[in-house]
C-alpha cells in the first residue's frame, strides 16, 4: 500500500458494521476504532459516577483514555448502549469525543496502513475525505435478532421483545438528533447485510475497496 488509507462506515446499531470493520481492518492492516464505543464508555462513567459527571470529568476520561479500556464488557449491556444514544445527543459531548475520534483516523500508529473507523457521523463528520465511505444497514427484525443472540451468548437475561424495543429506541435517538445523526452521505456505498452472511458480506466489500485502491493506483 502506497499511501495511507481511510476507511468510514456509518451503520445504525446492530447492523453488523463492527464485525465487517474487523475484518477488512484484518485483511488491509488498517487501525480500527469503533468509536460507539468511545460513547457507551462515557455512557458507563456517567451510570457509575452520576455525582461526578460533567463535562471537565469527561474531559479528562477521554483525554486519558486508552483503547484497551474500550474493551471492557461492560460497555455491551443494553443498558449501556440505550445511555449512550442519550449522552451522544450532547453536542459538547460530541466535540470532546471528536479530536480523539481524528487521531485514529488520520494518525494511526505508523505499522498500519491506514485507519477503518464505524459509527453513525463517520463519512458526514469525522473522515470527510475517506478514501472510501460505506453505509452498512439490514431490516429492523435481522439486527434484533443478531444483537439478541449476541447478548445471549454473553449470558445477559435479556428477551426478543427487549432488544427490538431498544433498537428502535437508539435509531429514533441516532436518525432524528438534532447533531450529527445518522444519515448516508451521498458518496457512501450501500450495504444491505439483511440477507447476507459475514463471509458474503466481507467478500462483496473487499471486492469493492480493492477496485477503488487499483483505481487509485494504491494496491
Ligand atoms: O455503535 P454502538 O451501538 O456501540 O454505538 C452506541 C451509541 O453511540 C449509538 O447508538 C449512538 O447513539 C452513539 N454513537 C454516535 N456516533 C458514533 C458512534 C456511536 O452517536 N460515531
């Protein structure tokens, strides 16, 4: 790889974006944040420490904040991610998260070849020159479904019902915020995963980003 490359993919929740992340930051060496993540982490310091919680502590969380500590279980709880769609309204919220957000795409450590980053303002706000955009979505039901037997296998007594509530909660917070909410940017490439599996999936954008690096002359 030539020059360094920046991948962007937006997804509402549960649409299979992180697992697709992982594997196309596996098969190009690109640095990979889930910058969800970054949210249910505030979101979990804000359920912990709610005497504490303001902005200057947050500050300082993300400030010094190491990736290994966005690795915490605890951050997958339901409970967690439906906070973080609330916190992640705050537009100050947003903004401190932001610089972080810019350093892993445009500095990754310099053994990578690039940065892959998912969220909901990726392509819109975050990496608005990424050498590629994609916008990973499936219906409603399949990333219930998916997300349910996520949550099962990490034992949490949580039911079908539960989950689809909670989905459709966090879009109505991601689509509709008054702050970089979710939307497609108009150059991002469409991914339906709803009746794909992750091998089809990954080899459907692979096939995708390899063009556009031939293309570039970056492959
Ligand atoms: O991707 P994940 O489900 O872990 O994200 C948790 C929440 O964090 C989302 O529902 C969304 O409200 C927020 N988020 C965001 N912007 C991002 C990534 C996540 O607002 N770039």
């Amino acid at each position: 790889m030539k020059k360094k490359i920046k991948i962007a993919i937006d997804s509402p929740a549960a649409a299979g974006a992180g697992t697709q992340a992982k594997l196309i930051a596996k098969n190009y060496n690109l640095f990979y944040l889930d910058t969800g993540k970054i949210y249910r982490f505030i979101a979990y310091e804000k359920i912990k420490n709610k005497k504490n919680f303001n902005y200057r502590f947050i500050k300082k969380k993300i400030k010094n904040l190491k990736i290994k500590k966005l690795q915490n279980k605890k951050l997958l709880s339901n409970k967690v991610a439906t906070e973080a769609s609330v916190i992640a309204q705050d537009i100050k919220i947003r903004k401190i998260v932001h610089s972080f957000q810019s350093k892993c795409a445009y500095f990754p450590p310099k053994k990578f070849n690039g940065s892959i980053l998912d969220g909901r303002d990726i392509a819109s706000v975050i990496v608005k020159d990424a050498t590629i955009k994609f916008f990973i979505t499936a219906s409603i039901r399949i990333r219930a479904l998916r997300r349910f037997k996520e949550l099962k296998t990490l034992k949490r007594k949580i039911t079908y019902a539960e989950v689809l509530k909670s989905i459709k909660k966090r879009d109505k917070n991601d689509y509709e915020r008054k702050y970089s909410p979710l939307k497609r940017t108009k150059d991002s490439i469409l991914i339906n995963t709803t009746n794909l599996t992750k091998r089809s999936c990954f080899l459907k954008i692979k096939k995708i980003i390899d063009k556009k690096l031939k293309l570039d002359g970056n492959l």
